[in-house]
C-alpha cells in the first residue's frame, strides 16, 4: 500500500495537478451534509497517493476552480456554465448536495472502513 499526505489545495496546486492523476473526488455544495462546502481530491503524484482538501468558505478561488476542473471531465452533474471536455470520471450522485467521481482508468474496490484502488499495477 502507499500513502501519502494531506495538503491544501491551492490554485497553484491546481495549476500543476494533472486531472489524469486524479483517482478520486468529492464535491460538497455549500449547505451538503458532511463537508459541506467542501472538495476532497486524490491524485497520485510520484507514485503516492495525496489528498488535496479545499472549502468553499476558505478559499473560494480555488474550490470554484477545482470544481470546474471536475465537472469538465464528467458527464453526470449538469452545470451551464461548464463545458465538457473529455471524459475522465464516472460520476456518483451521494445524496445530500454530495457528489463523487471516479477515474474511469482505476479499479476502485470497496472494503471495511476504506477502499483499494489499483492503476498501473500498483495498490493504493
């Protein structure tokens, strides 16, 4: 298994992540249950897996960033202002203002308190 840290996801972070690394996402609108107003990312980046974490009332920049980054790769939420590109996620609608994507290049498996994700032959 690798793992990798936490860390703020800023719009320079932005500007450097490749939406292919991202393996995984949540978005929370802002009145969602749970992190609301919240976006959790996952991406690999030097074969770790970091998550990147921002809010809508800490750092409104970078979440309408990240989330437009998002929903431009996915074909499930609808929003008029976003223009699809290609699609990279499957989209999950987790109820409550939550939604999820997922990489269509892993194999994300559900276990008991976390999930396994294998891409390019390696477990994280």
């Amino acid at each position: 298994m690798q793992e990798g840290n936490i860390f703020n996801l800023t719009t320079a972070i932005l500007k450097n992540l490749s939406v292919e690394d991202i393996v995984y996402a949540e978005i929370a609108e802002s009145g969602a249950m749970g992190n609301a107003g919240g976006i959790i990312v996952y991406a690999i980046k030097n074969e770790l897996l970091c998550r990147y974490e921002t809010s809508l009332f800490e750092n409104e920049t970078a979440y309408v960033e990240a989330q437009n980054l998002l929903l431009k790769h996915q074909n499930g939420l609808k929003v008029d202002t976003v223009e699809l590109e290609e699609i990279l996620f499957d989209y999950h609608y987790g109820g409550m203002g939550n939604h999820v994507l997922v990489n269509k290049k892993i194999f994300l498996r559900d276990r008991e308190n976390h999930f396994i994700l294998n891409m390019n032959d390696k477990k994280y």
